[in-house]
C-alpha cells in the first residue's frame, strides 16, 4: 500500500510540474504579447500623426518621411473611419468578396470589431466636430506568440501522453510476465506434494474405509488439485465451455460455507432454471471464492453475504454484498491495482488476478458497484452469454 501511495504521489508531482511549465510559458506568452502590443500602438500612434499631416499637408509640405511611415507599416492591420462610420482607407486586410459593396461591409464591419475592442485612434479633422478613427488589428507577430505557446503545449502533451502510455503498456507487460511466471511455478511446485498426499489418501481408505474424516480429506486434496489447475491456466488463453452458473456458484458458496464461522450467513439469489454462459470453470470459480472470503475478512466473521444472479437475455449479472467495514472512494479507485492491499497479511494479488480474469478471459466487467464505509460493499460481475 506505500508503494502505492508512493507511485500516486509522484504521478501528482508530475502533473504539478507539468501544469506550472504550462502556466508559465503562457504568462511569459502574455507578457511579451503585452509588451509588444504596447510598441505597436505607439507605431500607430506615429502613424495616425503621420496620416493627419498628409491630410492637412499643402504644397510646400515635404511628405518623403510622412510616406516613408505610412508605407512602413506592412503588417498592422489598419482601417480608417471618419466620424459617420464609412471607410476611406485600409491597409493590410484580407477580404474575400464578390463586388465593392462587399468589400466595403466587410470592412465596416472589421473596422466596428476593432473599435469596440478599443483598438483605435482619433485624428482630428480639419472641420468643427470631424474626426477620423485608425482602427488596427494585433499584427502577424502577435497572433505568433498568442498561439504558438498553445501548439508548444499541445505538442509536448501529446508526447507525455505517448510516453505514459507507452510507460503502462510496458509496466502491464512485466506484470503479465510476473504473474504468469509465478503461477505456472507455483502449479509446478504444489504437483508433486500433492500427488504424493492424493497417494496417501487412497491408503487412508483402504485402511479406513468407513472413515468420514477421510472423506473430508480427500475433498480438501482434491480442492488443492484443483487450485493447482487454476494456476496452470494463468497466462494462456483458457477455454470457454457452455458451465450453468447456477451449479457452479452452488458448488461454491456450498464450499466456503463449510469452511466459515456459523456467525455468518449465506443468502444465495438464484433463478430456478439452468443459466448457460461460456465460462472457463476453474477460473471464474476462483473469482467468485476470492470475493466470498474477502467479503467474510471484510466482515471479520461476522455479517451477511449475499451471491444474487440476475439473468438477462445477452448477458448475466452476479452481484456479491457483504455488510463488512465498506470502503472510502479513494480505496476502492485502487482495490483492483496489484500490490495494493488494506490487510496485514496479503500480497494484494487477488482483486487484480480476479479482474485480469474475468475481462481479459471471459471478456466481461467486474467493478466495486457500491461501497461506504461501515455499511459494507457490493462487487458486481458482468459476463456476456
């Protein structure tokens, strides 16, 4: 569970940094867009000086500067409006438009755009009450800066999210390899023994033949048989047999509650007739044992479990509730990770084996479908027919 803790924490760390390179490349973006504006409204400022002098300009006025500065500007998008709204002068401004009236519209209304953004200003005219309006537009270089910040970190995100998939896909593949490595060694390491007790058992009746507690045994070593299979079957791709559930699940809450405190007590909800779905056996029995006795731990012995199946056309449904200590929402987001686990004593294997099971073997859904603390949890397990 630290490692856990540990492995979340770091991820947080990472998406912290992330976010504050982001935030400050865009305030950085914005200051120099800022001071940049700043110069550009000085230079129309230069050029609206420059545009009222060629208005007012005689015959003995040396315009070579005056044009020099109108003419300078070749990247400021410019419109110029006098004080009824018409246009009589643009520069740098793309229209798309079919005739001269559209032309002139689309300029008034770019030109009404950009004084009610405040981008403008007044010229006085040479009559009582007319004036012009310089209306500008940020320049090419500003729209650079405002947007290229936004690919930049488009760019880079998409490459984080590329190395963090690839960095999972890499993480499960090692775990795949561990997990099947581990249970094929320990089918392998738990054959021999129990060959040699199954060995011992057939003894025990032939000197004990009336002997219930032989019986019982031979049960248990047959279990043991079984677990073994189990293991065996991790890490290939196991084969799905037409199983009636119904049996299946009796055979298994029959089972554990032999094996569990009479505090507890079993509420089994089946329908009356055989459920058909293609399962592997073995497998979605260990599932359905695994959820019964952590819900029993859960419930430290003492409580109600209840195994309810609900039979839908395509698809059934098997919920497994028990009235034990529940879950808070941050424990049951990672119930299923590996390693993670809430006991003293536990590899905290079993949920992600379970879950790895039942949606990568039978291609269906188990999820924590309610949990509060104190008040107990419900699995719920999803598998198509």
């Amino acid at each position: 569970m630290t490692w856990i803790n540990r492995q979340q924490q770091f991820k947080t760390a990472l998406v912290a940094a992330a976010l504050l390179v982001a935030v400050t490349s865009l305030l950085v973006s914005k200051w120099l867009a800022n001071d940049l504006a700043a110069e550009e409204y000085k230079r129309m400022e230069l050029w609206s000086d420059a545009l009222h002098t060629l208005n007012n300009a005689d015959q003995n006025t040396d315009l070579s500067l005056v044009l020099h500065v109108i003419e300078d500007n070749n990247n400021i998008p410019v419109i110029v409006i006098d004080q009824d709204g018409n246009v009589t002068d643009h520069r740098n401004i793309s229209i798309q438009a079919t005739d001269r009236a559209d032309t002139i519209a689309q300029l008034t209304r770019r030109a009404q755009q950009m004084k009610a953004a405040g981008r403008y200003v007044k010229i006085d005219g040479n009559k009582p009450g007319g004036f012009q309006l310089v209306c500008y537009d940020d320049s090419t270089m500003i729209r650079r800066i405002t947007v290229w910040p936004l690919i930049q970190l488009g760019i880079v995100g998409g490459i984080v999210i590329i190395a963090i998939l690839a960095l999972v896909s890499f993480k499960r593949t090692e775990q795949n390899k561990l997990w099947v490595g581990l249970s094929k060694e320990t089918a392998h390491q738990l054959g021999t023994p129990i060959s040699s007790i199954m060995a011992w058992v057939e003894i025990l009746k032939e000197e004990y033949p009336t002997d219930p507690y032989v019986g019982e045994i031979e049960k248990d070593v047959s279990r043991l048989n079984t677990i073994a299979d189990r293991f065996s079957k991790i890490g290939a791709v196991p084969e799905l047999l037409p199983t009636d559930i119904c049996r299946l699940l009796t055979d298994v809450t029959t089972y554990i509650r032999k094996r569990t405190s009479s505090h507890v007590s079993f509420q089994v909800s089946l329908p009356s007739h055989p459920v058909i779905v293609p399962l592997c056996p073995s497998l979605f029995e260990w599932v359905t044992e695994n959820l019964c006795k952590n819900a029993i731990d859960a419930m430290q012995g003492e409580g109600s479990l209840s195994l309810v199946l609900t039979d839908r056309p395509t698809s059934i449904i098997l919920d497994v509730t028990d009235t034990g200590c529940g879950m808070s929402k941050s424990i049951a987001k990672q119930i299923f990770s590996p390693g993670f686990t809430t006991k003293k004593r536990g590899w905290g294997l079993g949920l992600s084996l379970s879950k790895r099971i039942i949606e990568k073997y039978h291609a269906g859904r188990l999820f924590v479908k309610a949990t509060e603390p104190h008040h107990g949890t419900t699995f719920r397990i999803i598998v198509k027919k």
